[in-house]
C-alpha cells in the first residue's frame, strides 16, 4: 500500500514503527471485520435454526393446517343439507344439466346451423314434453334463456350429437328432494331465485346459506322411516274413506320433538306447481285449500271431543272431581235457547269414566260448568291454545279463541271441543301434557340433545296426568277407540268427530273426524294424531263418517309401524293399572 | 495462477455454496413436483366424492319410500309384525328349544336344502352336463362310479360329476382356442 513510500522519506526508526503500527492496525481492523462478518453469517445461521425450529415445534404442536382453498370449496354445497334425526339426506344440492339457448355462440351469421324449425322437431324428438311452436318462437327471438331445466346426462349427450354449438347444457346446482313428496311440508322447496319457501327450507334460510349451515347439514327431528309410515297410512285412509284431505303428527311427549308431520294431500317439491300453492276463488269457496297449506300448523278445527279428556283434567286439578264414581246427570242440557244433547241415549245419569267412554256432551259441559269458565280457560292458556303454535314452521295459523270472560254456554261449548278452533299440533301439545306428568313443552322440528330439551311449564299434576292415562286407555279399550287398540303397543286416545261450521251453521255432513293417541299407555313416549278432513261414508268404513270409523283405524294401522323402529316393543303381558277404574265401567260399550 | 490459501478456501466457499443452492433448487423443484401430484390427487378426490354424492342420490331417489311402498305392495306385500311376533328375552328364546310335553302335538317341519359337508363348492349345486342329473338328487348309496378308496365321508358320485364338468369345461376351452388359432 503506502508503507513503501514511507520508506524512502525520512528517519527509519520511526517511519518503521508507524509503518508497523499501521500494519497491526490494519490487521486488527481486518480481523474486526472477519470477526463481524462471522458473527453476522452465525447471526444469520442461528436466526434461520431458530425459525425453523419454532416452525417445526408449531407443526408438532397444531398439525398441519388445514387449507380452505378452492378444492375444499367445491365440496361445500351452495346450500346446506337437511337431514333427518339418524342423518338421512331429506334435501340436498345436486347439479344437473340445462339446456340453454346462447345464440352468440356462433360468432358469424345465424345463430344456429340448422333451421329453427328442424331444431325444435329434433329437440321434441329428444324431450316430447316441449312444445315446438314454443321452442321455435325462443330460438328465432336471438335472445339467450333456457330451453329446458333439469335434463338427464343421456339427454345431454343426444342434444350434443345435434352438432348444434348455440345449444349450450351448463351443469348448474339445484335443490333436490331424495324422498320426493314426503315431509314435502315440513321441507318446504327453493324458488328460482334461490330463497327457501313454505317449510324448514324458509325456517332455516339464513342458516343454510351461511358458512356454519353448507359446512354442515342441518338435522330435523322427523324420523324420514315413521314419517313415511305416516303419510302412508293416512293415504290408504283417504283412500278408503274419500275424504278431502288427512293431516298427521306424531310427537315426543318427553321433548316435544316431532317425529313425523303429514298433510296430504301433498306436492312435490322437486316440481313445484302454481296450482300447488294457489286455488281458484271457486275451490276456497268449497272449502278447498292448497296442496302446499299445511293442515297440521296453518289450520285451525274445532278437534271436538278430544278436548273432552283435557277438561276433565283441569276438573281433576281443580278438585271439581274427586270421586270418578260419582254420577251426573246425563239429560240433555238447556242453556238459554240451545240445548246441548248427547248423540245416544247413554241412560240418566254416568259416571266420569263413562262420560268419556261414551264421549257424552251433557256430562262434560256439566263438569265444565262446575268448574267455571276462568279456570278451563286458565288451562287452555296453559296448553297455548291461545297463541299460534310453537313450532319452527312459517307457517302458523292463530286460533279461533274467544277472548274476555267466558260466558256459561262458551265454557260449556269450549269443552267438548266447540266454539274454539286449534291446530292440530296444539292438540298435541297438549296432549303430550296431559300424558307425560303434566308438563308442557313446545313443539320443535329440531332435534335435542339431553341438554336442550326445555323446562317446559307444569299444566296438571303428576296424579291428574296419571289418572288422565288410565282413562285414555280406557277410551281405546271400552269406548269408542277400540278400533285404534294395535295388540301390544297399550294405546290409549280419545276420539273427535265436529261438524265443519258453514255459511248458516255447522254442514251435518261435513266432519273433521280426528283421533288423538298416546302409546304406550304405562309410560307414554308419543302422540300421535289422526285427522281427516270431510271422510265421505263409505264400504270401507261401514258408511260411517266419525272418527272412531275413519282417524282411529289408522292409529291401529300406524302405532304397529312406528313403534318397534322407536324402540317400543309390543307386549301383550303388560299394561296400564286400571283395576281401580275398572269396576266403574261395564264391558263392552257401544257408539260413539 | 497464483492461488493462496484465502482465495482457494474463497472458491471452496463459492463451491459450497453453489452445491447447496443447486442441491435447494432441486430440492424446491421436486418439492413443487410433489406438490403439484398432491393437487391432482387432491382434484380427483373431490371429483370422486362429487361422484359419490351422486351416486349416493341416485340410490336415495331409487330407493326412496314411496318407491319402496309401491315395490312391496306389488311384490311382497309385507306387513308389519304382530305383538307375537315378538320375542321378550332370552328366556322366551330358550323356551322355544324346550323338549315338547307329554301329548303336545309334533312342530311343523319346514323342508330345506343342505348343503353337502365339507365342499363349499358352487359346482356341485350345478346340474350334470353328462347325466342331466342334479348333484342333490343323485341317491347317497349309488355305487355306480364308486371308489372303494374314496375317504370316507365324500361322496364318488358327486365327485365323479365335478369331474364330468371340469373335462367339459377344458374341451371348451380346447375347442375355443383352436379357434383363435384359425382366426
């Protein structure tokens, strides 16, 4: 470097010892700088071990992380999946294939190579369903729209053979119904544009297009196995009794889960109709209503004398009954200008057991006016019969309740089952209180957990609920059920048969024939209710309209289906304790 | 040239250097070549589930309630079972096996077929192409093509027919082969 220069100048000792300072200076400085230079290439080296040890040590601790890209989302339906209670898709996306006009495929010239006209003929030849005056009109317009929805794969293929490059098949996701009509109601379908209608599907909207519902499906509570029983046996009794319309519900008495919930006659909601949710003016005039209204949670009846067994309870509660021997009088009744009559002759005087053998109106608007309007009305409140029914469902018609201060004849009225209107899910409800304790709790189509099941409210005590079960049985054994006792499963219900109220009053021959039921009667688990709607008399029914006819056979029919598959085994050598009831009744009572 | 000790452990740096960042390139380049087969995989275990999925709702439409309603009301006609159908335990089950009373009347017996001991073979059940005959029809003391040294316990005639078939059986395949020759 410098260091020669140095040399040829001045004194050497000195210039030696600057020279050799310089030098030393040098070399620490060049140590200096290696020593930096190591310690930044180990800074570098121990910064990178670190990193990667931290990295490997949050692997070994978190797993690897699951990635949410673009495969996982093709995975994830639009809309999320409903299920039932075991996990049987009742509603799930499924992509298809379209059939779509796109005129401007073809860059050049026409739209389409061939004529319009012998497009649509080889296109009716393909789907003869269409129209071919429609089809030719959409493909001379040059505006793109579908042709068709929903084709099958075969169909797809044949319509690609017609060499046509405007005819477009895009696979597009649509709601589809694995079960068909089934639970059709409680399912409820998806319009055009996407937004759930009528049942669970409008209900749980928000929820099965959020992230939470497409990743995984919601689970009802309705048993796709009973609910299809159900719905079956109440089609073989319209059947067989010509009636308009039936509706069903089977319902958990521990829970208030519905297991099943039918109105027939039903729709498919893969291939909704207009005429499925809308009718004719004519048609609502005759008392017609749509095949989308659901008769179970939208409309109200007057259940008739099923509420009979609900006023003795509150009888019961209130001590107004005490001695179920004691006889009243069983004269026709006169109140004011109407008289309330029995529809036989059961004798002068029954006692309680009979009175609801018989289903005697005198005898329970006796009780009832013994025991004053406030406190049935008091119970009815208690059974919600004053509000819309509990339940998930859009769907929710409000009672025809007679608010204020129940005058006598309404009391009287109310309780056999006139002059008050309810759906047929609150007569399950209550129901269910009457059976299981005294509880009631609201109707969900959710399924629980142990934990979720509410607290519900105490309507009747355990000893009314107790002896309300021996009744019922006794109903079904006795009295006017008998053709609802299924051999085994201890059935027990009361029947209800109500004029359907018309321009000018009831119409004689218009019923509401209705069968509510529990089983097993020794520790109830499930109600389940049977109406038809305006059952014509017919061969099949010994041309008899009324309940025990018509609603309880098909309690026979269903409570055999249903039972074993929810884990209720029949059993002939046991049953309800009525051996202190028993006496009170002789055997073998007739009519209803 | 004149190498020192500096530049020579310079070059050995610059070497090792480039090895590694050869041996990260390659390193990088397979690990992306890994990661593009886990993607395909990945592709076409969703289009395998897309297709599960669907095959899952074809058989739920086929087999669906009402379709299976119609199948048992023309077919089978079932009904469900009766409460004594039913059985209540274990000791109503054993019951069942109890030796009949003194005078109580003989059970029902229902006829079946056995299958013979020991020969799981499905060719035994297939007719004779030989005789025509049934190997369940053919009579157990038939000593026409017996075998005085068959093992005891099988029987020669049934063997005999598995033979029949099998020789039939490599004529066939004889007869086919030469065939495809003269194709």
């Amino acid at each position: 470097m410098n260091a020669p220069a140095s040399f040829s100048l001045g004194t050497i000792p000195t210039t030696v010892s600057t020279g050799r300072r310089k030098l030393v200076n040098v070399r620490q400085r060049s140590l200096l700088v290696a020593k930096m230079r190591t310690l930044w290439i180990l800074a570098v080296f121990v910064l990178v071990t670190v990193c990667a040890l931290g990295r490997i040590t949050y692997l070994g601790f978190t797993g690897v992380t699951p990635r949410h890209g673009e495969l996982g989302d093709l995975l994830v339906p639009d809309r999320g999946e409903i299920v039932d209670r075991n996990g049987v898709p009742l509603a799930r996306d499924f992509r298809v294939y379209s059939l779509w006009f796109n005129p401007k495929a073809m860059t050049e010239g026409s739209a389409l190579i061939q004529s319009p006209e012998e497009v649509a003929g080889r296109l009716v030849r393909i789907f003869p369903d269409l129209d071919r005056d429609e089809l030719i009109g959409k493909l001379r317009s040059g505006k793109p729209g579908y042709l068709r929805k929903s084709i099958l794969p075969e169909d797809a293929n044949k319509v690609h053979a017609l060499g046509e490059p405007a005819l477009e098949f895009p696979l597009e996701a649509t709601r589809f119904y694995p079960q068909g009509s089934m639970a059709a109601h409680v399912l409820g379908y998806v319009d055009s544009y996407g937004h759930g209608k009528v049942g669970m599907e409008q209900a749980f909207n928000d929820r099965l297009i959020s992230p939470e519902g497409r990743a995984a499906p919601s689970v009802l509570s309705i048993d796709f196995r009973v609910q299809s029983a159900l719905e079956d046996e109440l089609s073989t009794a319209i059947t067989l009794s010509k009636a308009k319309g039936a509706a069903g519900v089977i319902l958990d008495v521990d829970t208030g889960e519905i297991l099943a919930l039918a109105s027939l006659p039903s729709f498919d909601p893969n291939h909704v109709k207009p005429t499925d949710m809308v009718i004719s003016a004519e048609e609502a005039r005759q008392g017609d209503v749509p095949h989308g209204f659901n008769r179970v949670t939208n409309q109200v009846y007057e259940l008739g004398s099923t509420f009979k067994p609900i006023t003795v309870a509150s009888a019961i509660d209130a001590g107004v009954v005490s001695d179920l021997g004691k006889q009243w009088p069983a004269t026709p009744l006169h109140v004011g200008r109407f008289t309330i009559h029995d529809l036989h002759n059961y004798g002068a005087s029954l006692n309680v057991p009979e009175t609801l053998i018989h289903s005697s109106n005198t005898v329970t608007a006796r009780i009832a006016d013994e025991l004053g309007g406030v406190r049935l009305k008091q119970t009815m409140e208690a059974l919600a019969m004053n509000q819309r029914p509990y339940v998930e469902l859009p769907a929710k018609g409000f009672p025809i309740w007679p608010s204020g201060e129940w005058p006598r004849l309404r009391t009287m009225t109310v309780a056999y089952g006139h002059g008050i209107a309810v759906t047929p899910l609150h007569l399950a409800s209550a129901y269910a209180a009457l059976v299981n304790g005294g509880i009631w709790r609201p109707a969900t189509l959710k399924k629980l957990g142990a934990s979720e099941v509410p607290e519900g409210r105490r309507v009747f005590k355990a000893s009314t609920s107790a002896r309300i079960r021996q009744l019922l049985r006794m109903i079904v054994q006795y009295g006017t059920g008998r053709k609802a006792d299924a051999p085994g499963f201890r059935v027990g219900g009361k029947t209800g048969s109500a004029e359907k109220p018309g321009v000018g009053g009831y119409r004689h021959h218009s019923l509401i024939a209705t069968f509510a039921a529990a089983f097993p009667m020794d520790k109830p688990r499930y109600v389940v209710i049977a109406m038809m709607d305006e059952p014509q008399g017919t061969a099949a029914t010994s041309f008899q309209r009324t309940a025990a006819w018509n609603a309880a056979p098909v309690i026979q029919r269903v409570v055999p289906r249903i039972g074993p598959l929810l884990g209720v085994m029949p059993d002939e050598t046991r049953d309800i304790d009525i051996s202190d009831l028993k006496p009170l009744v002789p055997q073998g009572s007739d009519g209803e | 040239m004149n190498f020192t000790s500096d530049r020579v452990r310079s070059i050995g740096w610059i070497s090792v250097l480039v090895v590694c960042g050869a041996m990260t390139l390659g390193l990088t380049l397979r690990v992306n070549a890994v990661k593009s087969q886990v993607h395909d995989t990945e592709k076409r275990i969703v289009w395998v589930k897309q297709d599960i999925d669907f095959l899952e709702t074809e058989f739920q439409t086929r087999s669906n309630q009402q379709a299976l309603r119609q199948l048992n009301d023309l077919e089978f006609g079932y009904k469900a079972p009766m409460a004594g159908q039913y059985i209540e335990g274990e000791r109503q089950l054993a019951a069942l096996g109890a030796v009949a009373g003194p005078g109580a009347p003989q059970p029902i017996r229902y006829a079946n077929a056995e299958k013979p001991e020991g020969d799981e073979s499905s060719l035994l059940a297939m007719v004779s192409p030989v005789t025509g005959a049934t190997a369940a029809a053919l009579p157990e003391g038939d000593e026409k093509h017996g075998d005085k040294a068959a093992p005891k316990g099988r029987d020669p005639e049934r063997e005999a027919i598995a033979r029949d078939a099998a020789a039939i059986g490599k004529r066939l395949a004889r007869i086919e082969v030469a065939e495809a020759a003269q194709q």
